[in-house]
C-alpha cells in the first residue's frame, strides 16, 4: 500500500485530498496543528485503518515513522482575515514548514506537491495570468505575509529539486470552493452564503468590478491529483478561468439562495487583486485537465453543504471590518 502524508488534512483542500487519496487506495497521514483546520472535516475518516492522524505544527520538525510515498504540503492559513489575524504563523508555515518537508521528501526519497497559489501574483498586471508571469506583490502589505511565504516556498522547492534533485511538483491554486470551506473565514462565498442564511445583505467590497474565477472543489482536487502523477516540475496554474465580478456573483448568490436581502457595499481591502483569472493552457496541455462543474452546479453544492451548518454555527461568523480595510 503507498503511504502519502497530507498536511492541513482537517482544512478544507487537505480534507478533499485524504478523502480522494482513500479513495484510490493509499494509507492516508493526515497532520494539522488545527489552528484554522477541524476535525469535523475529516473525522468520519478516524474509523479507517488506512488512515492516522497527527496533530502537529509543519513549521517544527516533522516526524513520520516507516516509508512515504508522496507528499502534498497543504498547511497554511489561506483567506486575507487568517493573514491579518496569524501572520507569523502564515509567514511560518509557508516558510519553515516547507523547508521542513522538503528535507523529508529528501530523506524519505518521497515525491512532494506544494500548494502554491495565484496570490503569488499579486495584484496581477498580466491578465490571464500565465505561470510566466512574476507577478506584482507588495512585500509590506497585509496580505504580503502570504504572498511572499508562497513564493518563497516556491524558491525552496525548486532549489530542494536542482540541488537535492527531490521530485517536486508546484500547484499554483486559484479560488476554489466547496462543502468544508470555513463559515466564518472571511472569503467571498462563505461571506455571501453566510449573510444570505442569516438574513443579513450581502457586502460587496469596493464597487464590485474586482474580478475572481472560481473552481469547484472536485475539479481543483482532480487537477492536483493529476500534476503529482505527472512529470512536470514547474509549476502550473490549477483554476477554473471563468471569471466574474463580485458585482454579478453577488446578484447570482442572491438569486440561488432566494434571499430578499439587497447588495451593501463597504471599502475595499487594501492590496486587493482587481483581476484575477488563471491561464489553464498548461494543465489542458500537459495534464489533459480542465473544470466540468460550471459554477451554477458549484454554488448550489455549497450552498446545501451552508444549509446544514447548524444555527450556532452560522451565529459564530467574524466580521470582516477589523481587518485593515485600507490601512496602510
Ligand atoms: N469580498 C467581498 N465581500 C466579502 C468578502 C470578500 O466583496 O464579504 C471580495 C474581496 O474584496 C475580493 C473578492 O471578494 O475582491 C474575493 O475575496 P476572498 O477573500 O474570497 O479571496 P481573495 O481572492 O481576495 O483572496
């Protein structure tokens, strides 16, 4: 049986991933310090014999008794209000925690996958965004703490391949969505569907024309999946490229949920990406992958996952106003 270790596995992408790894009949170690993850994502997984958990924090040293297969490195806080709230976790895990499991991919002769992200390129000057492109972050903002951790993580990784010649694979995530995704973490989606449930309006940030693209869970896993059986060593953008304003996708969430609330509109977040849309000719090309949900089917997914959520769940929501809106 091949043995993958999943970091972040009680978070919403690492969860998708132990069950997908299951599912294709590996032995699963699942390892979260549980810091923005929960057990609840992964807990109908404890009766399996195929997979351990491990409580611990990758940006320590990592320790993983017998062999290792592979490696996907999915722990870090990943929404702006985590960044602002645990930053030097963030700027940690991305970090440390990578050159962590770097060092046991080498030791363990494991393949590993990175979660990167778009947000490695900032605010983006380059529109789709191809994995050419470098990208415009600024290095002191509030969401530089994830930016620059992500694209140091990259740094590592290929230095960890040309040097060590460790089999690395780079994911660059765009925004993805699904059942698990945190109620109270600040995004767009559970932002929405949070105040839809409630029966609070809708907050758009700045005047909505800020564009996103947003993929479905099943697609983004699939994608991931496919890059770490692949050969391919440089990274590669794993997004749906439909893209929307947050204008339209909050009058399309007020259409699905039925909610009679309207469209408030507050301040925009500083650094906050006015374009966003991944260029997917690589993975077409070299993964044969692309999204089938269509983001219809996607958000009436989520939106049942939202409704099961019980009335205390939905009550426990942050604000996001005290995170830095346009501070400097
Ligand atoms: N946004 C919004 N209202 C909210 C939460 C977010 O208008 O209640 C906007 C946010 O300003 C950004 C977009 O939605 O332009 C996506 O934000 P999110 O935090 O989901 O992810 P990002 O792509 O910015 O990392």
């Amino acid at each position: 049986m091949k043995r993958v270790l999943i970091t972040g596995a009680a978070g919403f992408l690492g969860s998708h991933l132990c069950d997908r790894f299951i599912a294709e009949g590996f032995h699963v170690i699942g390892m979260d310090n549980l810091i923005t993850g929960d057990l609840k994502n992964i807990e109908h997984l404890f009766k399996l014999p195929e997979f351990e958990f491990h409580h611990h924090d990758v940006s320590k040293f990592v320790h993983v008794p017998g062999s290792l297969d592979y490696i996907l490195h999915f722990a870090s806080p990943a929404s702006p209000i985590d960044y602002l709230k645990i930053p030097i976790q963030t700027l940690k895990v991305g970090a440390l925690g990578t050159h962590n499991l770097l060092g046991l991919a080498k030791d363990k002769g494991a393949r590993i996958l990175i979660a990167s992200t778009s947000e490695i390129y900032g605010d983006p000057l380059v529109h789709p965004q191809t994995e050419e492109y470098y990208g415009n972050v600024n290095t002191i903002g509030p969401r530089g703490v994830y930016d620059e951790a992500k694209r140091f993580q990259e740094s590592i990784t290929m230095a960890y391949h040309r040097f060590h010649g460790v089999d690395t694979r780079i994911a660059r995530i765009f925004n993805t969505y699904g059942p698990r995704m945190r109620l109270n973490d600040g995004r767009v989606i559970p932002a929405f569907m949070g105040q839809a449930l409630r029966g609070e309006d809708l907050t758009v940030f700045g005047d909505g024309s800020q564009t996103r693209s947003f993929c479905y869970v099943d697609d983004e896993i699939e994608g991931i999946y496919r890059l770490l059986m692949s050969d391919y060593k440089l990274p590669v953008n794993i997004g749906n490229p439909h893209e929307i304003t947050i204008k339209d996708f909050a009058e399309e969430i007020i259409k699905l949920t039925g909610t009679d609330q309207k469209i408030v509109y507050k301040p925009l977040p500083k650094d906050d990406p006015m374009q966003r849309q991944p260029d997917i000719t690589k993975a077409r090309n070299i993964l044969g992958w692309e999204p089938k949900v269509g983001r219809e089917e996607g958000m009436r997914k989520t939106f049942k996952y939202f409704r099961t959520l019980s009335k205390e769940e939905l009550e426990k929501t942050e604000h996001r106003d005290f995170t830095g809106h346009n501070r400097s």
